[in-house]
C-alpha cells in the first residue's frame, strides 16, 4: 500500500493532492469545531442525566443484572415505568398496560380480538426489542427462550414474548428490593419443561396400551 499512498491521500480528502488550501482547512476547523461542541454538550447531557439517575442507582443496578440490560436501557426503562411497582398489582398488568400481553384468542378457528388492550409506550417497547435481541444470541435462560420461539414462530413473537418475561422479572425485582436476579440456565427447558412432557407422553402411551403406570424415580 505504500505505493499508493498518494491516491489513497486524495481519495480520503476527495481533492487532487496538493489542492487543500486555507479554504478548506477554515472549513475543516469549523467542523471540528461544532464536534468538539457537541461532545462537550452530550457529556453534560450524560451528567445531568446521572444526577437524575441517583436517587433510583440501587433500582438500575438491580435491572442491570438482567441479561441485555445495561445501565442506559435500565435508565430508559424505570424512566417510562417508574420504581413504584403498586401502581400494577400483578406482573400481568404492568406487561397489559405495556401491551407485552399477547391480545388475540382463537376460537373454533377463528381468530378474536385485536390485541389493543393496554396504555402501550413506544420507548419502553423499543428498548425492550433491543434487549430482547441482544439477550437472544445469549447463552441464558431468556436467550434459549428466544431462539426457541424464533424457530417456531418467528422472530417478532420471540420478542414479544421474551419482552413480556423481562416485564415480569423487572415487576418482581422492582416490587421487592431485596431481590435479586438469577438466571436460571440455558438448559432450563430441556432438563425441567421438556422432561415433564415426554414423562407425560410416554405415560400416556402405556395407558393407552391398558397399563397402569407409577413412577417411582431411580436411586
């Protein structure tokens, strides 16, 4: 490349080389200028944001132990939800009130509702998305989750849902500050869910078979 370190001059500064004159280095300092501004304004913006932040750094701290959630998406998310968790007397309705609650019943094969119940809010909703993405190339409970459900049914229900079990976590470890987070595991599913339910098929099996079955677990 060092043989066309002249061209590669003029292609970053989009003029023959030797043609940058005072004109464009006045042009140039301008724009560094208004970039140096605009840092000085975002660090600022940043404290003024932390000085409001402080009073509720123990709730964000506890949010950011979830996965995928970090100090800014725990700060947009108390700011849209606030601390005060009796304003939703269960889980259910704090993700009702976020529309995280899946709207539409099926009857018959018909399909009812439209999924409108609910405040909604276009910020928590976003960020919830983001997380729910991050978290899903994770190897923890909601990133199995996630990916479980993209299979099956696509990747906007997994979000939904995988925002709907981040409301529910957020509403316990808001509701008590003595809670923490735990994760309960990639594998959660396959050594607890998926177990239960080929123990009940094979059951079933037997029965149908003419057998009575008793489990009793090995030694």
């Amino acid at each position: 490349m060092r043989t066309k370190i002249g061209r590669l001059e003029e292609a970053f500064a989009g003029l023959p080389t030797g043609s940058f004159d005072d004109h464009h280095r006045f042009l140039l300092a301008k724009m560094l200028s208004r970039i140096d501004q605009l840092d000085v304004d975002i660090t600022e913006v940043d404290a003024r944001i932390e000085s409001h932040l402080a009073p509720f750094a123990d709730a964000a701290a506890r949010l950011d132990e979830i996965p995928g959630i970090g100090t800014t998406a725990a700060a947009i998310i108390i700011a849209e939800i606030g601390i005060d968790m009796s304003r939703f007397p269960t889980p259910g309705h704090l993700t009702s009130w976020a529309r995280f609650t899946p709207g539409i019943k099926s009857s018959a094969g018909k399909a009812k509702g439209n999924g409108s119940t609910g405040h909604g809010d276009r910020y928590l909703a976003r960020i919830l998305g983001e997380v729910a993405v991050i978290v899903g190339r994770s190897d923890t409970f909601l990133g199995a989750r996630y990916r479980r459900i993209a299979r099956r049914r696509g990747k906007k229900k997994a979000i939904v849902a995988v925002g709907r079990s981040l409301l529910v976590a957020i509403w316990h470890l808001l509701s008590n500050p003595n809670m923490r987070f735990h994760d309960l595991g990639a594998d959660h599913y396959d050594r607890h869910i998926n177990t239960n339910a080929k123990k009940q098929a094979h059951i079933r099996q037997l029965e149908a078979l003419g057998y009575h079955v008793t489990l009793q677990p090995a030694a």
